[in-house]
C-alpha cells in the first residue's frame, strides 16, 4: 500500500527546535515536488514549505527563516527542520508529493501534531 508516515512531532516551549519525518512507502526520487502542510484547529490546511526534484526550496512567509526542508530520495523521506518555534506553529503537519499537473500523489497520511505551549 502506498503511504506516507510522518513523525517527530510533539510538544515544545517557544523558542524551541523539532525535526519531523515524512517516510514514503515508494521511491520519491522522480516526484516533482515534496511539500509539507499544516493545518491549525479550525483553519484551512495551507502550504508551508515545498522542495522540487532539483533541489528548489519554497517556503510560506510565515515560516521563512525559521524552517528548513530537505529530502533524503535513498530514504524515500522528507524531514523538516523547525526552529524558533512560535505558539502560532502549533498545527498538525502533514507531507504529500505534487505531480508536474498539482495532483497529489498520495493519499493523506495522519499527521503528526506539533503543539508550541510553555
């Protein structure tokens, strides 16, 4: 079964660093783009930062500066590095990949839940 698995949430103060994980099930070597997405309690889930297949890094205002994407395509992962967390940050992420059309390419996985609180 094709699937994505993130991991590495949890709960830290403001200021605060996490690192989450996004495994994929098959080779992410040949998708466009790889993103990851978040989505607060009672918001719509937006577009927190992408990466493309040949390395290009695009992130929301929100976090530039703070956040760092990065692909592992031997690992089939996608981990994003968090830093100088804000309350503002606390959301469940999620990653997919993006064809060269916008279609996903996989289904949604669960998420994992950051929560910024001191």
């Amino acid at each position: 079964q094709v699937q994505l698995v993130e991991s590495g949430g949890g709960l830290v103060q403001p200021g605060g660093s996490l690192r989450l994980s996004c495994a994929a099930s098959v080779s992410i070597l040949r998708i466009n783009v790889m993103d990851w997405y978040r989505q607060a309690p009672g918001k719509e889930r937006e577009l927190a930062a992408s990466i493309t297949s040949g390395g290009w890094l695009i992130y929301a205002d929100s976090v530039k500066g703070r956040f760092t994407i990065s692909r592992d395509n031997a690992e089939n992962t996608v981990y994003l590095q968090m830093n100088s967390l804000k309350p503002e940050d606390t959301a469940v992420y999620y990653c997919n990949g993006r064809r060269s059309s916008g279609d996903y390419v996989f289904d949604w996985g669960q998420g994992t839940q950051v929560t910024v609180s001191s």
